[in-house]
C-alpha cells in the first residue's frame, strides 16, 4: 500500500509524486520503510469540520493526524500508521508569513503529522 495522497481541494495546484517521495522519505527516515499511510489535503472548511467532530475546537487548524495504532484494533495491520490531514490553504497563509514557499510548508506539516502517527 505505501503512501496515498488524495487532494480533496483545487485552490492549489500540488503535483502529488514529489510529496509521496517525500513522506517516503520521512518513513525511511524514521526506520518504517514499510509504513502505510494516507495523506488527505483539504481547505480551510473541510477541515474545520474534522476539528471540530474529533477535536472538539473551532475553526481550521494546519494538520490533524489520524494515528491507526492506537485504541481495541492497532495489532491487527502493525504497518498501518494512520492519516495526515491537512489544509493547503492554512499551509499557504503560514508559508506566506514565514516567508517559505507552500510546498517546504507542505512538507514541514507532513513530518510533523507523521510524527504524530
């Protein structure tokens, strides 16, 4: 299964091999070259609507992670790590401010959501 990306959002225009190499680049890195997971990018509505059903908090946030080894179920696949979700739009206004392009937003936001996991 490896990495999946899925882009829920059509504001920002992101080629989705590079960040696949990249989060792959995070697991190996992170010594789960074998790891599985999805990474979910969305907008600002999109995600404040996770925030809220699972975190309980107001409004969008930059990255929400979804980790698959915890909780009655996290033995039956130990490669499953779980989901990154994140909304390009809060990634671009972040990156603007920092003075960073959105794609090093992007994926400053991936390692942090894959730590997580």
């Amino acid at each position: 299964m490896g990495v999946l990306i899925e882009n829920r959002q059509d504001r920002y225009k992101i080629a989705p091999k590079p960040l696949k190499i990249k989060a792959q680049a995070i697991l190996d890195a992170l010594g789960s070259p074998d790891g599985e997971l999805s990474i979910l990018l969305l907008d600002d509505p999109q995600i404040a609507v996770l925030n809220k059903d699972y975190l309980q908090r107001e409004g969008p946030t930059n990255v929400i992670a979804f980790p698959m080894r915890e909780g009655a179920f996290a033995e039956i696949n130990p490669n499953l790590l779980g989901d990154v979700v994140i909304s390009l739009e809060t990634a671009a206004k972040e990156g603007l401010t920092a003075g960073v392009s959105l794609e090093d937003r992007l994926g400053e936001l991936m390692i942090h959501g894959i730590l997580h996991l």
